[in-house]
C-alpha cells in the first residue's frame, strides 16, 4: 500500500508474539483493526484495543507485545513528512 508522504503496511502477530527494543527513523501511527497491542515505551506500557490508535516518535526506543491475535494498520511518516503538512 501507498499514500502520499508515507509508508501503509498491514501488520499481523500471533498471540505470544513480541517484538524487542528498537526505534526507526519514522514517525510511526497505527491504528488496532483486530486484537490488541500492549506498547512499551518512556518506561510506562500502554494498551490499545480495536479502533485505537498510537503513536511511536521517530528514533523513540520501543517495544511490543501480543496477548492475543493483533492485526494492525501502520502509516510510517519520514519525520519532514510530518513537518510539511
């Protein structure tokens, strides 16, 4: 998928799922269409259920987790992307 000034990718996890600690150099939104996301980030963890949407900053360290089957929208904005609008 495409959209002006950014990336979309459809991504899916398995419950039991976890992605380790990392950051990119995108400003990164989702949005929850199924399941959920347990974010861990600023050393405080966050839940995010269908409908809901988040935010990881470009270069923010991170990490994620999946207690059940999650599928998610993603939109990965270059952080001039951003700025421009």
């Amino acid at each position: 998928m495409a959209a002006d000034g950014a990336d979309v990718l459809l991504a899916s996890y398995a419950s039991g799922d976890h992605i380790e600690p990392h950051s990119h150099d995108t400003d990164n939104y989702g949005v929850i269409i199924r399941g959920e996301l347990i974010l861990h980030m600023h050393g405080a963890v966050q839940r995010f259920g269908i409908g809901d949407w988040y935010h990881v900053p470009a270069h923010v360290e991170h990490a994620a987790s999946f207690e059940q089957d999650t599928d998610e929208i993603e939109f990965w904005f270059k952080p001039t992307d951003i700025a421009a609008e």
